[in-house]
C-alpha cells in the first residue's frame, strides 16, 4: 500500500472566510464513545464498532469535535461546496460537517465509523499532517482521505485547527479518487 491508496490532495476554489462563518453557526461534540453512542440510539449516525486501537483515549478524549447536523440553505458555502461534489463524484447524498482540533489535541490510530470516505477542506489553523498506519505522514489542505484504513493525527500545535469535512459511504476511496481525477481536479 502506498500514497494513491490512502489520499488524493487536489486544487479547488471555494471560499474559508464564509466557511468558517457558517462553522459558528453549529454545536461542536466531542468525537468519544458517549457521543457516538447517543447518535447511534436516535439513529443519526450508524457503526457496529469503534475501530481504534486506544478505545481509552476515544471513551474519554473531549478536545476534537464534530458538529451537529449543518443546516444546508441556498446561498451557503457548504451547500455549494456539497452540491459541487455530489456531481463530481455522481452521488446522491454527502454528509458535511466540521470538525476541530484544540491545540495540544492529538488523534490516535482509527477508522472513521460508518463511512467509506471523505473530502478534507482545512480552513483554518495550520496543516497537522495525516498519518496512515505502514503507508507514512502527509500534509494537504484539500485531500480525499481513505477513512476505512488507520490513520492518526499529531498533536496540534500552534493554533487549532478546523476543517469542513463531506463524507459518503456510497462509494470508496478508489472510486472516488478516480471521479476527482475524471473531473480533471488538479492534484495539488
């Protein structure tokens, strides 16, 4: 396994300043065990497991976070951003969120639950590498990121970190990487 079966870093235009206006628009949650488990009890979010090697860390870890639902209006950076995406890669449904990182936050070894993929959009703080288990560390500022191997982010430093985050569990990382590259997103 190598860099092509793990992240596709490409070039695209959208707009941090609104999007990171649209952030302070929703609640951020922990990513930890009792969360996961409340959103899977109203069936929000589905997983059969976590898929972590430090389940201690995730039961108990409170400085990286998620947001809540994102309201997706017309005229929002998200809703341009989600729509652009779901016909570059010729689907029906994509799950944006947001996600931070607190300064001196690390994240341990693990598989995102309940999807195949997802888009990274960093748009604020500085580029923490992502760090796939037996593959190597990578730095982006737009990557399609394959979720379903393990990867792990370092301490954050300097800054916290936010990124807009699409996720889908209709198709895979491949498939996807193949779209972004059909749809002659530059690498960057």
């Amino acid at each position: 396994m190598n860099e092509v079966d793990v992240i596709y870093k490409f070039d695209y235009a959208y707009d941090k300043d609104k999007l990171i206006e649209e952030s302070n628009n929703v609640k951020f949650f922990p990513i930890n065990q009792k969360n996961m488990d409340r959103l899977n009890r109203l069936g929000l979010y589905r997983f059969d497991s976590l898929q972590t090697e430090d389940k201690e860390w995730f039961k108990n870890q409170r400085t990286w976070k998620y947001s809540s639902q994102i309201e997706k209006n017309e005229g929002t950076e998200v809703s341009r951003i989600e729509e652009d995406f779901k016909k570059i890669l010729k689907v029906d449904h994509l799950d944006p969120k947001f996600l931070s990182q607190e300064v001196g936050t690390k994240v341990t070894m693990h598989r995102d639950a309940g999807i195949k993929c997802a888009i990274n959009f960093l748009i604020s703080g500085t580029s923490t590498p992502i760090i796939f288990k037996d593959v190597g560390e990578f730095n982006y500022i737009n990557a399609l990121i394959n979720t379903d191997e393990l990867h792990s982010v370092p301490e954050q430093t300097g800054e916290p970190r936010l990124i807009f985050k699409l996720r889908t569990n209709q198709i895979d990382f491949h498939v996807a990487r193949k779209r972004l590259a059909d749809a002659e997103l530059l690498r960057a």
